[in-house]
C-alpha cells in the first residue's frame, strides 16, 4: 500500500497544489480553492481505488470542497478513507503570503476519524513532551514542562498559536508564562508537523482551530514521534448534535492514535506558497516545480520530494 498509494496520493496534492498556484496573487481565494478542489477530485476519480472523503474542509464558510462522505476513484481496489483539505490556507493562497499547502491523509477503511468540519481545541508538542502534558492542564504548567524536557528555559519556547479572538485568553496566559507566542492568520497543520521535527523553532502548537487541520494532523503524527491532544470545540447546538450523530463525543480529549487510528496511514501534503517546511510551486517555461511531504506509518520514512511537472515539451525552459 505504501509504495503504491503514497505516491498516487502525492500526485493529488502536487497537481492540487499545481492549480491553486495558477490562479495565486489575484485576490480570489475561492477562486484558488475552485481550482485546486477541481484537480483534486480530477486526479482521485482516475485512481482504481474505492475512495471517500470522511472529513473534509469547507462546510463552515460554504467554501469549495471535496465534501464529506463524496465517493472517489473508479471504484475498484482497495478501500481508502481519505482527510483533505486541496486548499489549506486560502488567504496566503489569494495574497501570495507563506505557507499555503495542498494536504490529505488517507487510510484503510474505519482508519480516520469521521467528522464534521467544526473546530477543536488542539494541543501538539514533540516526542519528548509525550504522556507528560494534558490539554487541561493551566498553561504554565504545560509551558515548565516544555521546558524541562526539552531542556530549555520557558521564554526560549516559541508557542504556535492561530490569530483568532477564540485564543486570545490563551495567548496572554502563554505570555504571561514567559513564552514567545508566534501568531500565524490561517492554517495550523503544518505548524503541528513542524513541532516534531528539529530544527523548525517550533515547539508546541496551542488553540483552537479547524477539525479537519487536526485529523490530518494526527495523521502525519502517526507517521513521525509526538503527540496530539484535541477536544471538539462546537459553537452552537447544531455542531452538538451534528457531532453526536457522526459518533463523537463532546467532552473526551481525543489522542493523535484516537483520530488517526488506521493500521496504514498515508499523509501527504505540497507547498502551493513557500513556507517554512514546504517550497511553493514554482513555474518556468512549459512546466512547474513543486516540493512536497510524503510520509506513512509502514516505512517509517519522511520523504520531500522535489518534482518537474512538464507540460509543455516543445518550449519548455527549466530556468525559473
């Protein structure tokens, strides 16, 4: 599975990535997550798989989208849940600011949590912080463990933390701590990533932000060492309820394992701006480059890859 699907599935998020990038820097973000949602489910319905989307992001700002519980692929071969979001970051997307990606996971069927897209409130540190924090625990408290395991003063943490009035409370409280808060305006996926792997200068990711983001996330954690902590954040009855009928439970923190529970996991995901993990896509004559994050949990392996996408053999030019 992992040989095979891997790649089909990195071919999704680079040709996603490929049409968001087109139609980047002119203001529409729609207009980008349209085309992105487009090549996406293009590339998927090619693939002799039998898949389906169990969470999937749009439905709280009507937004284009892969939508929850839409059949994939051609229909034969392997059942694959899938997580995805083929425009994470619209904003950047439509500015040409940092860190707009093309992302998915996907897994064997029953391997993802089934979700609706709503918000949650998330907790992600490194390998060497897991089974010693709690989502509840008072700020301080988790920021000195932080510190102690990772063998650093509290004000040499960098905390993650999306920009939103929702995390106001807890942005002071991690201030106040004496902990560096870095504020990013969309997408904490990548950020959670960033936190397990060295040398990112991310340390945690704290707040409340979008479920699919964090699905996905548990996904990629799977892959490589760290933890996830997530509690379903609804804002009304309605999202209650909706919750409750998908199987989920308002008031149980829910692990990495929990949400990414499948035997065989796949995330992949391709830089659509550049960013601090992941290069944008990158046109030249008669083709583009983009640069992407391949990971499963069956080859323990991360893998960036860096591909040539040529459409146009008779002018193409490879000087970007």
């Amino acid at each position: 599975m992992e040989d095979s699907l891997a790649l089909t599935l990195s071919h999704a998020t680079e040709v996603g990535a490929i049409a968001a990038a087109r139609a980047a820097g002119f203001g529409d973000k729609k207009g980008a997550d349209q085309a992105s949602v487009e090549a996406m489910r293009e590339h998927l319905n090619s693939v002799e798989f039998s898949g389906r989307v169990v969470i999937g992001e749009g439905e709280r700002d009507e937004a284009p989208m892969l939508y929850i519980g839409e059949k994939l692929g051609k229909g034969k071969g392997v059942d694959v849940d899938i997580a995805v979001d083929p425009l994470e970051n619209t904003n950047a997307t439509a500015t040409l600011a940092p860190s707009a990606i093309s992302v998915l996971a996907a897994s064997e069927k029953g391997g993802l949590f089934h979700a609706p897209d709503m918000y949650m409130n998330k907790l992600v540190v490194p390998a060497e912080a897991a089974g010693k924090v709690h989502l509840d625990d008072p700020v301080k408290t988790t920021l000195k463990t932080l510190a102690k395991v990772l063998d650093r003063e509290i004000r040499d943490l960098t905390i993650t933390i999306l920009d939103r009035p929702r995390n106001e409370e807890l942005i002071a409280g991690v201030r106040e701590a004496g902990a560096r808060v870095k504020l990013i305006m969309d997408g904490d996926l990548i950020p959670g990533v960033a936190t397990v792997m060295r040398g990112t200068a991310v340390h945690a990711v704290m707040g409340i932000g979008a479920a699919p983001e964090g699905v996905m996330t548990a996904a990629a954690l799977r892959c490589i060492k760290g933890e996830m902590q997530a509690r379903f954040w609804p804002k009304n009855v309605e999202e209650e309820n909706r919750l409750k009928k998908m199987g989920g439970k308002l008031d149980k923190i829910y692990t990495h394992q929990e949400l990414a529970s499948g035997k065989n996991i796949v995330f992949c995901a391709t830089g659509v701006t550049t960013g601090e993990v992941l290069k944008g896509v990158r046109f030249f004559g008669g083709g583009a480059r983009t640069h992407s994050l391949v990971m499963s949990t069956q080859s323990d392996k991360i893998r960036f890859i860096d591909s040539t996408h040529v459409f146009d053999k008779q002018r193409i030019n490879y000087r970007l």
